[in-house]
C-alpha cells in the first residue's frame, strides 16, 4: 500500500529569496503569540475519522485480524524519539538512564479549544485522570503496573489522551527505544523482545512508520532503518525525522537529499526543546535555527520544524484512514457476516425439558433419514468423498464376494477322485432289496457334507455385514448428535447394543438355513430337472470311456462344464460289472444340478435376510432402541441434553464476544460516516 509523499519538494534546497524569509519571518512571529496551534488548518472531516479509528482500536478489533492504519514510532536509544512526542504533544514524558518507554504507549492527540488542557490514561479496563504536572509520575506508575517493577517491557499498550489547545489531531504508538547491550537489571534477551514488538507494529500494510534519527549518526548504520527497511522495503510508508540538528549541522543537507537509505515520505529536521524551554520558546529558538544558520538554512523549509512534523503528520493520517477506511468496513462485515454464521450453525442453547425433547426427536428424524438414504436408497450426497459410506455399492461388492466364494469352496474337487465319493457311500447304504434302486439315504449323506464344508461361510458373511453396518450406523449417530456430547454417547452405545442383537438374530437365521438344507433335499425350481438332464446325456458316452480298453481311450472326458479322469474308475467297473459306477454317476448328477439350486438359495436367503434386516433397523429398531437407552436409568434422561458442552460453550463465548465487538464497531463506522456526510452538507 503506498502513500503519496510532496518528495520533491522536501529533496530539493536552495537559497530562499528574501520574501521566502519574510514569510516564514512571519510565521516565526505568530509563533510568540500565547498557545499557537502546531497547524495552521484544521480539516473537521479528520477528526471523526480520527475517534472512529480510535475507537476500533480501544474495542480491540485487531484481534479479529483487522489491521487499522497507524503511525508507529520507532527509533533507537538516545535518539531524541521522546523529545519529538513531547512537542508534538506540548507535554512532558518520562525521561531516564536506559529504556524510558517500556510499554507501547498510543498517543491521541486532539486539538482542544479549552485552554484547559485534559490528560488521562487508559490501561487494563481502568481511566487515570491526570495532570501536566504529575503526567510523568503517572505515566510511570502505570508502566510499572503493566511491565512490572524493573526495566523489562510488555507487549500490552497504555493509552495516553490529551486533549489540549493547539496540538495537532493525531494517534501514534511510541514504541520502546531500540538497544543491544543490556544495562543492569534487563533481560539478557532485551533487544530480541524490542524487535519482536516492533515488527509486530510496523509489519502491516497500513502502517505508517515515524523513525527518529540523531544527525550524529550515520543513517545506514541505525538499527531502526534496518529493521524499517525489512519490513517496508520499497520505503512507501517511512517517514524520518532527523533530531539534534542543531548540535550535529555538518553533513545534514547531503544526509537528507542524498536519502542513501530510501526515505519514501522524506524527511523532517527538528531542534530539540533544552533544559527548561517551553514548548514556545523552543518553537521560536528552532524556527531562528534554520533561518540563521549558515548550514542549516540551506535545507528546504519544507523539510524543517515541528509544525511542519505536524503537518505532515495529519496529512498523511488523513491519506492513510481514508486509504483504508472501505476495506476496514468490508473486513468487518465479512467477519461479522461470517461469526453470524457460525453462531447459528451452534445447537441452540435449550432452556426446558420440552426444547430438549424437540430436539431429540429431530436428531432421531435425521438420523434415520441419513440412514435411509447411505443404506437404501443409495443415496450419498451427505458423503460424497467417504465411499465407506457409499453403502448400496459396498454391500452389493460384500454379497457379491460371497456368492463367488460360495460357489468356489462348494464346487472344489480333485478330478482324479471323480466319483469316489459316491461309491464310497453308496456301498455303505447298501441294503437287501431290489438292485438298481438309488438310496436316498446316500443322497443325503453326499448332501450333508457338501453342506457342512461351506456352513462357516454364511456365518462369516454375517459377521462382516454387521460389522460394516455397526460402523455406518455409528458415523451416522455421532455426525448428528456431535453438538450433544452426553447424547451422542447415549446414542452410540444404543446403535452398538442394536447392532449386537440384530447380529445375534442373523446369525440364528443363517444357522436355520444351514441346517434345513441339511435335513432334506426339496427344490420346486424347475432348473433342476433340466440341469440333471442335461448332465445325464453324458452318462453314455462317460461309461463307454470307463468299459472301453485303457489304450484305447483317453483317461479323460468332459461333462458340461466339467474335465474328469475316470482311470481309476476302470478297475470298478471289472469288479462290480458297472452297477456301482453307474448308480454313482447318476447321484453325482443329481447332486450337481441340486448344488447349483442350493448355493442360489443360499445367496438369495442372505440377501434377503439382509435387506429385510436393514429395513428393520432404519425403520423400527433404531428409533425404538435409541428411546430406551436414553429413557434408561444409566442414560441420564432428556435432561442430559440441557448440558451444553464445554467445547460449544467456549465456541459460543468466543463468538458472542467477537459479534458484539464487530457490531459495536460497525456502528463507531457508520456514526463516523454520519458526520463527514452532515460535514459536508
């Protein structure tokens, strides 16, 4: 953010003919007229710009990261910054060995027309009214209160007011004076804490930065240009004000045209007030100063005096809030509009019983909504990065990995023992009977424990489901129950205890279904018949392969979507003549065409089981479960939920302070624009 500067005229010198003189002659002479005002105008637009700056500043509207426009003064030790304020402020400060300001110290000047000048000092919520005569002493006092007794300092800022006639209308902080060696009884880290408050004011935007520089000194050298130039490294908003001219003239006109080290808003001369001069005579001594001297009149008169400093000051002051003021407003609006915001989106603060019911209900309404939506209707808009949420997909993949597992540990057999099983069992269901008569026992038996060898599946299938579901279910209840700390453990613990009893009420299921497949072999699908058939079209050309002689076929066929060995078969057939062979083909087949019936049905009855259950969950139990637990003596009742958290509660603190502070500070803006409008009507 720059900031216009007449730097033109403040680097350029010449002689200044004798009516220059006169005129300047004369302002000498309106000087020894009793309390002459430091300015020679006064804009009224500038002071509510002024009191409103100065009230965001006293409502502390930079901790809501607000910067407002400043004029910083910073210089080293020694280097005459006090004198400066002093007759800036025609007031006396603190002086002494070492640091003598130790807290940032804002100054407000106001012009008075009171010749009665008003003084007093504003720190930790308390106003200290003073006087010219005890200023000092109070000052003092105040400082040692914030910065403790000693000469450590403190980041926390004590406010100056005075208002007195013929000041200039200006705030400026004065900052501690800039020193490396630590003196007797200062922190060995003195300088390290110095930087740190100063770069903390001079590293905004908005800033206007007063350095003080003694002529006696090399201006390159001094730490506060260099701390100056880092953080206003094109020198836009620095401004210089060189001291003790009158003991140092040698060199100062080519120090101050020259600017070797980039003054963006030039530089202002000045004679400090000596010993017990007042504030008018030292004002007549340094306007003779730069009149007289052989070396000092050469430097151009707008660059020389405090009133020029004063001038200059208020003009840039005014530039600068003027700069600044709309975004100020935009800032706070913005933060205002977005604290709002946020303190709706906080749970409401209930106050009954009945408010709290009201609410409960609610939660339990969107709760089960959002569950309709992630697990039914598949609906994921309330998760749309989270695809752990994206239920209908995931439980789709779950039943789908199931059902191709189910058929690969159902269908595994060793081609080489093809049939083996078979005859193993229908030998021993062998009876006194007619022949050729399949045993239904045998049928059974082969049924049995292709059942048992898969009935862990359904079983784990189960597990994982309510697992996943248990997880869901969870992230849905505290999502909706988050501003509700002692509800949303109520909550928690009643979708878990849910979940564990819908979990058991499965796991009996698919344990029914296992054993009933077990128990008996019943399909009324028509598929069955057709599959067998199908099979049993091979059964000719499988028992030639068995009957023919071992060279001259090979030991494998194929039947549908099967390759089998029937080599060991061979020796079988001699034994029995076939009977055996043949009945076992035939049960193999059947049991083939009857598995295939089986593992659809034991897909589609968890399928079903499945969605029935989750239907159940969403639309009964949830609700249901959820009122008990909190209704249960353990559960603390609806009455738990009038206990707003600490976490919301200090949200809330926070941000009915910071709403408070930005409405307060609207209002200081829009009285202040009420008044430079009735201005300039």
């Amino acid at each position: 953010m720059a900031f216009k500067a007449d730097t033109k005229s403040s680097r350029t010198h010449s002689r200044h003919s004798s009516s220059d003189s006169d005129d300047y002659s004369s302002t000498v002479d309106d000087a020894t007229h009793p309390h002459p005002p430091l300015i020679s105008t006064y804009n009224d637009r500038i002071r509510p710009l002024l009191n409103c700056i100065d009230r965001l500043r006293q409502l502390k509207v930079m901790q809501e990261g607000i910067q407002l426009p400043t004029i910083v003064v910073v210089g080293d030790q020694s280097s005459g910054k006090s004198s400066v304020l002093e007759s800036l402020a025609q007031i006396s400060l603190p002086r002494a060995q070492g640091i003598c300001t130790r807290v940032p110290l804002i100054m407000r000047l106001q012009h008075h027309l009171d010749p009665r000048p008003q003084l007093h000092l504003e720190y930790h919520d308390k106003t200290i009214v003073t006087d010219e005569s005890r200023i000092e002493e109070d000052i003092i006092t105040a400082t040692d209160e914030i910065a403790g007794h000693g000469k450590g300092i403190s980041h926390t800022p004590l406010t100056l007011i005075v208002k007195k006639k013929g000041v200039p209308d200006l705030t400026m902080v004065d900052l501690p004076g800039i020193t490396r060696v630590p003196v007797h009884g200062q922190p060995e880290d003195i300088y390290e804490q110095i930087a740190a408050i100063i770069n903390e004011y001079i590293a905004p935007e908005e800033t206007i930065i007063l350095n003080v520089l003694s002529a006696s000194v090399d201006f390159t050298t001094c730490e506060s240009i260099r701390m100056s130039q880092r953080a206003d490294v094109k020198g836009v908003r620095t401004l210089a004000v060189v001291t003790k001219a009158d003991r140092n003239p040698e060199g100062l006109l080519e120090k101050v045209t020259a600017d070797d080290v980039n003054i963006g808003l030039g530089y202002i001369c000045v004679r400090n007030r000596v010993g017990n001069e007042t504030y008018e005579e030292a004002r007549i001594k340094e306007a003779k100063l730069f009149e007289s001297h052989p070396l000092l009149r050469m430097v151009d008169k707008s660059m020389v005096g405090i009133p020029v400093l004063a001038e200059k000051l208020v003009e840039i002051q005014s530039s600068i809030i003027s700069k600044c003021l709309p975004n100020i407003v935009k800032k706070i609006n913005d933060k205002l509009t977005g604290y709002v915001g946020e303190l709706n989106k906080l749970p409401r603060k209930m106050a009954s019983v009945a408010e709290a019911m009201t609410v409960f209900m609610r939660i339990i309404g969107s709760v089960k909504e959002s569950l309709r939506k992630v697990l039914i209707r598949g609906e994921f808009d309330e998760y749309p990065d989270d695809k752990s949420m994206h239920c209908t997909a995931r439980l789709s993949e779950m039943l789908n990995e199931y059902s191709v597992n189910l058929q690969l540990t159902g269908g595994i057999e060793r081609k080489e023992l093809f049939l083996m099983e078979e005859i193993k069992v229908l030998e021993e269901a062998k009876g006194i009977g007619l022949p050729n008569f399949l045993p239904r026992t045998a049928f059974l038996t082969v049924l049995n424990r292709k059942v048992n060898g898969v009935s862990g599946m359904p079983l784990e299938f189960v597990g994982n489901l309510w697992r996943y579901i248990e997880e869901v279910v969870t992230k849905v209840l505290i999502s909706h129950s988050e501003d509700y700390p002692p509800l949303q453990a109520s909550m928690k613990r009643a979708g878990q205890s849910l979940i564990a009893k819908m979990k058991d009420v499965s796991v009996t299921r698919v344990m029914e279904m296992v054993e009933m497949e077990k128990i008996t072999d019943y399909t009324c699908n028509p598929e069955y018949t057709v599959i067998w058939g199908k099979l049993m079209s091979h059964q000719k050309a499988f028992m030639e392969a068995v009957t023919t002689d071992h060279h001259s076929k090979p030991a494998e066929i194929e039947i549908e979507w099967l390759k089998v060995e029937v080599g060991h078969l061979r020796r079988r057939y001699d034994d029995d003549g076939g009977e055996v062979v043949g009945q076992a083909f035939d049960m193999k087949m059947r049991m083939m065409a009857y598995w295939k019936i089986v593992m659809g049905r034991m897909v589609d009855c968890m399928a079903l089981h499945m969605l029935y259950s989750i239907q159940n969950l969403v639309n009964q139990e949830m609700e249901f479960e959820v009122v008990k637990e909190i209704m249960a003596p353990h559960g603390g009742g609806i009455e738990r939920m009038l206990e707003e958290s600490p976490v919301v509660a200090g949200k809330r603190e926070k941000l009915n302070r910071s709403v408070k502070l930005l409405r307060e500070s609207k209002d200081s803006v829009t009285n202040m624009m009420d008044q430079v409008a009735a201005y300039g009507d």
